[in-house]
C-alpha cells in the first residue's frame, strides 16, 4: 500500500510503501474516499517539523518528484502526511459495537508528526471513538473539508469562553482553521473583524464577517486599523497566521486571545489562553450536524486526485481561499 509523506533534505511529497493497516480491538478500518488537505501538510513540506522526527535524507530522494520509497529501507521514517479523511468501514475490531462495516464515516487525527500514519493512502486504522457518522444530505467532499480544520477552530474558540466572546478579530486565512473560527464565533453572538489576505476578502464575506481588514506587512496598521474601528480594541482574538504582534495588540485589557499556529507563545503577554487540540468522534459529529443543518459553510475551492495531490501540498494558498480536497 502507498502513502504519501516528505523527508529531508527537499521535503517533495513521494509516495512510500507501508504495511496495510491491522484493525485493533478498539479501532476501526477506513477505506479512504477523500481526505483535506490542512496548514500540518504544508508546514511539512517546508520542514517545519524536521528537528522533531530527526528526518533526514535517504538514497530514493535522488529520484523523479515521485519515486517509491521503502519505509523500511529509509534510515529516517518520514512524516506521512493527512490527518483527516472521509471514508467507508472496512472492518470493526472486537470491542466496538457502535460502528458496522460498510457505514460511511469522518475522522480527525491529533497532528503529531513522529511515527503518525497518514491519511493521503488507501486505507486507515484509527480508534473507534475518533470516528463521526455521515449524516444524511452531507456530500462526502464537504465532509472531508471539515476534519481537523473544523476541530481546530471549534477548541480555539472554546479556548475564549463559552460565551460573551464580544467584538473579536480573527487573524490569518479563512480558507481553513480562520473560516471555521469565524462561523462559529459568529453563531456564538460575536461581532467578527476578519484580517485575512486580500484575495480572501469576498470569502470572508461570505462566511459572515461583519468588518474585513486587507492582512499586511505592517503589524502596527493593521492595529491602528483595529483600535479605530472597535474603540480602542476588540474583547476577544484568534491568531491562524500572520504576525503575531497583531492578536496581543488588538484585543483591550482584560481581553482574551488565543493561537492555533505553531510556533512560540505568548506568555508574556496578559490575557493568552492556549488552545489544545484533541479530537474525538462527537466533536466531529456535532460539526457535521451543523454542516447538514445549514448551519456552517463549507467552500471547496477544488478536488484532486493522488497524482496532483503533491502540487496541491506544495501550493501556499489557492486562488479563492476554498479547501483543497483529495478525491480517491
């Protein structure tokens, strides 16, 4: 079976071998039919996460953009890449008695790099309580473009409160992580000022943004802007990507923000919560339910089968700021 991973010293995604996966007493089998790909995929192939995994070159990556490595023959295993997906049940282990072969279903994977199976492959073992059923009238594309997105923005704004989140900034792309957040602030009553990249300006309209600031390379206008618009600053802020400076300066004393990129803190400054990532299964289902209900948007900006999926990895952003989504 192929999976798709980076390794040093380039980090080109490449196709590696590894074992078919094995179903556990308390896990699942997933045949994979689409899976997302998330800012974990391409912080990889930019070897963000080489000191971590101690990845180091092997003797395939002399070869074309695609060759075949042996995970056992390679020195270094690499990091396999994918950490949601939308699949069909294979096979159910001993213990679970909630999931049937052939249902069609969602998961979410922590994103730790070292010694993760990746989901851009055939086929997926993953424990029981990580999975989310399908439900009815959910394309199964959509689907796959919530995943650890979804999950993602759903802790960071739990991270500010469950309630009173107030005037607040979201700061980065809305493509993914930012999109998500900024739904579902909005579904909480807040009033969100989006600072996204201008070629994602119409997007975060269209998710609900009540104010879009065209992101810069001046932390300090951006600021300005901020404080001009909202009194001073706002009560609550996401950071996704951008300078850092910006959430700690926008957000009023005794406001809240948090982070969701990697990266150093903020303990220094006051009023930083940090937001942890665990999925699970129900957090994924009630994310799912909301996206059959109408009640959060998904904008897939394009599909691509495995053979383009390297170049899509590889991409920083597309066009209109949609999800990109492979389709097995």
């Amino acid at each position: 079976m192929k999976a798709m991973g980076v390794t040093g010293p380039d980090f080109m995604p490449r196709l590696f071998d590894v074992d078919e996966p094995f179903v556990a007493p308390d896990g699942v089998v997933v045949d994979v039919i689409a899976a997302s790909v998330n800012d974990f995929d391409r912080a990889a192939v930019r070897g963000r996460y080489l000191a971590a995994t101690d990845v180091f070159p092997v003797a395939s990556l002399a070869q074309d953009v695609f060759p075949v490595a042996s995970l056992a023959q390679a020195q270094f295993a690499p990091i396999l890449l994918g950490r949601d997906f939308v699949g069909r049940v294979a096979a159910v282990g001993d213990d679970v008695d909630y999931v049937d072969v052939g249902m069609y279903v969602a998961g979410a994977l922590t994103p730790q790099p070292a010694g993760q199976p990746g989901t851009f492959t055939d086929r997926v073992a993953v424990p029981a309580r990580l999975l989310a059923p399908i439900p009815d009238g959910v394309d199964l594309v959509e689907a796959a473009a919530v995943g650890l997105a979804g999950v993602t923005a759903s802790h960071a704004v739990d991270a500010l409160g469950p309630a009173n989140l107030g005037h607040m900034v979201v700061h980065g792309p809305v493509s993914g992580v930012g999109g998500f957040a900024l739904q579902l602030a909005k579904a909480r009553g807040a009033v969100v000022a989006a600072i996204t990249p201008q070629e994602q300006a119409e997007l975060a309209l269209a998710l609900g943004a009540d104010v879009v600031i065209p992101d810069g390379p001046s932390a300090a206008r951006s600021i300005d802007k901020v404080q001009s618009l909202f009194g001073g600053g706002v009560d609550t802020a996401i950071h996704v990507a951008g300078h850092r400076s910006v959430v700690a300066g926008v957000v009023r004393q005794g406001g809240r923000f948090t982070s969701v990129a990697d990266g150093p803190v903020f303990d220094a400054h006051g009023g930083f919560v940090p937001t942890t990532v665990a999925p699970n299964g129900q957090e994924l289902m009630n994310l799912l339910f909301k996206v059959a209900a109408h009640r959060l948007d998904i904008h897939v900006h394009r599909t691509v089968s495995f053979d383009q999926l390297a170049g899509a990895v590889i991409a920083r952003s597309t066009a209109d700021g949609g999800r990109v989504v492979l389709v097995r």
